[in-house]
C-alpha cells in the first residue's frame, strides 16, 4: 500500500540530498544516522527510502544504459581515422607551379574564375573500388569512412577516392546507411539520378531501362535527375520516394518504407502491387527472366511478403496467388493464366 | 544487502593518466584503447542531450578527432573521463541551443506512453518482470526534468563520482546531490510499487 504522506515539497534540500546519498551507499557516518532519526520520526518514511534504495539498485541492470548495443565502435573508429586523414593538411607537390599555373589560367580568359568547379559536375570521380552481387545474393559492404552498403542481387558499386567529397556509383539497387559527415557530401550517381546525403539512411534504385528510385528512411536527401535538356532536383523528407527519368524529371510522393526496405531482410513486400511489377521485382533479384503472359493477368494486384528464399518457392507461391500457372520456356519462366475446363 | 556507489567506468585514475601521457606522445595504441572504452557511453550521454544517434556519434567522434590532432598540447587537469564527458556536453548543449526543433523531446514521449496520464500509475497485481521492469525504470528516467536526468545518468550509468558529475555539469556536489535525491523520491513515485521491497538497508561508506 503507497503512503501518499510524504510531499517532496515539504522537504528541504539537506534532506532530499541525505535522503538521495543514504539511498545510494554514499552517506557518512553522521548522515547515515541523521536520516535514521529522521526515518523514525513519522510512519511511512521507512518505506519511500526502502523504495528509493530499490529504484537505485534496480536502475543498474538496464541493459543498455550506456549504450552497449546501440553504437558501432569499429565503424566509428573508421569514420574517426578518415575524418583525421581527411584533416590533415596535405603537403601540396604541385606548390611551386601554382603561381606560374594561375597564370596561365587566367591568361585562358579567366575561365575558372568565372566558372569555379563544382564538386561532381562533368568531374570523372576516380574509381578505386568496386563490389558486386551475383545473383540471389544479398550483401553488405563496409566503406573506408565507415559508411555501410546493402547490395541487391544483381548490383553494382564503385567506390572513388574519398575526397572533397564521397563519391559512389550504383547500377542495381543497394540500402545506405552513411557515416554523418557534413562536411564532406555523401554522393550517389546511379544513371541520371545523382542522390547528395545530407542525412543517412536510404535507398537507391537504378536498373537500366527503368526509372530511377531513391526512398529515404532517415535524415535528408538532395535527389538530382539530369538529362540533357533538363535538371531537376528535390530534397525528401523521411518517407518519401524519388523516382527520376532520363528526361530530366523527379516524381516525388510517400511510400510506406518498411516494406520498400524489406528486401535488406531478406523479404519482398507489396502492397496492391501490378503483378508485372512483383513479377520484374523477382526477376531482378533472381537474375531470371519472368513474365506474365495474360495482359488480365499482368493488372492483378498483389498484396504481401516472400521470404527470398528458393525462387521455385516464391514463383510458385506467386502464382498460387493469382491463380496462374508456371511455364518454362527456354530459359524464362512464364506465368499463364490457368484456362478453364 | 550492501548497496554500493557504482563502480566508475573505463579505467583507474592512474591508468588514465597514463592514456593521457601516452597519447601525448603519440601513441596510437593507447588512443584507440581510449577511443574503445569511451564511445559508446559517450554517445550513448550525448544521445541523451541532443536526441538523434547520428548528431550525437558525429559529435563524439569530431571530440576524439580533435584530441588527436591536439594530442602534443594536450593537458587535462581533472581526470580524462570528466574532460571526456565534459568535452561531450559543451558540444551537445551548443548543438542543442543551434538546432530549432527539441528532438530530445521526442524521445521524451516516446517513452512516455509507459505511464499513460503523466505520473499516474495503474496499481500492478504483482512485480513486474525483469526485461518489462528494466523498460520500466529507463522510461521513468526518461521521463525525468533534463538535468536531474543527467546527473542522475552520469552518475548511476556512467559511474561518476559526485565530484566529478559536478564537474561536466559546471554545478556544485551539493546540488548534484540535490538532483539525484529528488529523482530518487520521483522514481520512486512512479515505480516503488512495482519492486520487491528491499530486506535491509546498509549504507555507510
């Protein structure tokens, strides 16, 4: 039964802080023995102190208090190292000709005055490193600033010389989770769409021949789509999805990002999704050739989650769902109506 | 049963000093050793101040960056973990007073949900489980005024001594006595009923 007796208004500040040392074993001698006169003097007193010594002991075994689980030390001590060589002034080889080199630029009219480059801009990044997923493989891949890359299957990423800025390059579909460095802009060319993190956790999608995708889980997104003719850009709010076209344009709107990131656990998630599209989706990722022969069949919507595993499993689950049947042919795989008898 | 004042993080006073000389030197070794025992509990203290995972590792990782490259000047008068924490807490109460909108608050009423009405509690049948107990005590934590919070962290979590709480706080002992007092009676408020109730109470230092 609780006493309400005791007001933390009617004490002072001595007692509340005896109170608070008695209860967690740092009382002297003489406050030990204060609060114990003091514990005696009303009923229901012995029973708050009992309980605060309680919540204290009991407040050490929170398992994650001081954050055990939650931060990574070893991508942090990349991320550290980097920030440190990046710091660092570079001792400059080319010194000596900068006088002589602005000269001559100048002399060219004045170009880069008038023109100072732009990070990223018509600059070929150069390409030290390169990751790839086969088929039905599901990868993570660590960079040098601690950034961590979720590859599709069938995807691939290359990695320049970290410098002014991050620069990657995707073809496929791959998650980010990018070490925060304002500083020093996270870039990702995927074809036309050029996605610049401000923040850090996202996805890219960019298969040849179709529309390119940026979801944004966390933080904040520059997406750029380019063409000859067009720019356009936008910055997504968590929640959100990009789709850039060749042409130049973004098409930007809300998606439901659990399940446009499931695949990063191994699932495909749709929700009132065209048949055609879940059957491409699985087409990618198991380097298949599927498709739906029956434009009736092609509209149906699918609702729901595969685990990737076995893709017979999946294509026949699939087509027990939409009530079709599975054909091979060659080497694609073929979904038909089933006729009826 | 004995309750004892908690045991401080990380390493003795004089192995910290000797991380200090040594990464005064240039050591490498004893900085990523330094880096390994502090991360975490650093981030996890300025998650705590500013509200995000991400503002609170850049920070942290920008301090160690800065010792490094400082590391032939360093000198640290009071004991590395209260420059440490200290370090920390300047950088997240500036970060905190440049930024508009009070993410912290959000984790606030995240956990919140706990206690429903704030402060009232649903009398428990019986003592809660350990997992839902520990989910418990955090979120009253959390749901405690922002500096009686962090006295009362940096102390029970991060194993400071009063001294040195009082320190990174820029507050005097007394009244980081005060604090962790007066969270101690509103814990208790919230929670007391919930915990089986302690045989005994031996305290003297």
């Amino acid at each position: 039964m609780r006493h309400e007796s005791l007001s933390e208004s009617e004490l002072d500040d001595e007692t509340i802080a005896r109170l608070g040392r008695y209860a967690t074993g740092t009382a002297s001698a003489e406050e030990a023995l204060a609060v114990e006169r003091w514990i005696a003097a009303e009923p229901g007193r012995r029973e708050v102190v009992e309980q605060m010594a309680a919540v204290w002991q009991r407040s050490s075994e929170r398992p994650n208090a001081i954050g055990a689980a939650e931060f990574d030390v070893e991508r942090a001590r990349l991320a550290v190292k980097q920030k440190i060589r990046w710091r660092r002034p570079k001792p400059s080889p080319w010194s000596q000709f900068a006088a002589a080199a602005a000269v001559v630029l100048l002399a060219a009219g004045g170009w880069w005055m008038a023109h100072p480059p732009r990070a990223g801009a018509g600059d070929r990044p150069e390409w030290i490193a390169e990751h790839h997923t086969g088929r039905g493989e599901l990868r993570t891949v660590v960079l040098g600033d601690g950034t961590r890359v979720t590859l599709a299957p069938g995807s691939a990423l290359r990695q320049a010389r970290f410098g002014r800025t991050r620069d990657v390059d995707l073809t496929g579909k791959a998650y980010f989770q990018v070490t925060h460095d304002p500083a020093h802009p996270f870039v990702v060319h995927a074809g036309p769409v050029e996605t610049r993190v401000l923040g850090t956790t996202f996805s890219v999608t960019a298969r040849p021949g179709e529309p390119g995708e940026v979801v944004l889980r966390s933080g904040r997104v520059a997406v750029t789509a380019t063409s000859a003719k067009k720019i356009t850009r936008a910055i997504l709010d968590p929640g959100q999805r990009a789709i850039g076209t060749a042409d130049g344009s973004l098409e930007l709107g809300d998606t439901d990002v659990a399940r446009e990131l499931a695949w990063t656990n191994g699932q495909l998630a749709f929700a009132g999704a065209p048949l055609a599209d879940v059957v491409r989706e699985l087409g990618h990722w198991y380097g298949l050739s599927v498709a739906v022969t029956d434009s009736s069949l092609s509209h149906r919507r699918v609702t729901g989650a595969f685990p990737l595993d076995s893709s017979t499993t999946v294509i026949r689950a699939l087509a027990a769902l939409v009530d079709a049947r599975v054909v091979q042919r060659g080497d694609s795989i073929l979904l038909e109506r089933r006729s009826r008898l | 049963m004995t309750l004892h004042a908690p045991r401080p993080l990380g390493a003795s006073d004089a192995s910290q000093a000797e991380w200090v000389a040594r990464v005064r030197a240039g050591d490498e070794a004893a900085f990523g050793a330094m880096f390994a025992a502090y991360y975490q509990p650093l981030c996890r203290f300025a998650l705590n101040v500013v509200g995000t995972a991400d503002a609170a590792e850049d920070m942290v990782q920008n301090v160690f960056v800065a010792i490094w490259e400082r590391r032939s000047e360093l000198e640290i008068r009071q004991t590395l973990r209260v420059y440490l924490y200290t370090a920390v807490r300047n950088r997240a109460v500036m970060e905190v007073r440049k930024s508009r909108t009070r993410e912290r608050l959000r984790r606030l009423h995240f956990f919140g949900g706990f206690f429903g009405e704030s402060g009232s509690v649903s009398p428990a049948e019986a003592p809660l489980a350990q997992a839902e107990l520990a989910d418990a005590i955090e979120a009253a934590i959390a749901a405690l005024p922002p500096r009686g919070q962090q006295a009362y962290r940096l102390h029970r979590d991060h194993g400071l001594t009063y001294d040195e709480v009082a320190q990174v706080m820029g507050i005097s002992a007394k009244t980081v006595s005060v604090h962790i007092g007066r969270a101690l009676l509103t814990l208790r408020k919230s929670l007391g009923q919930y915990l089986a109730p302690v045989i005994g109470l031996i305290v003297l230092r």
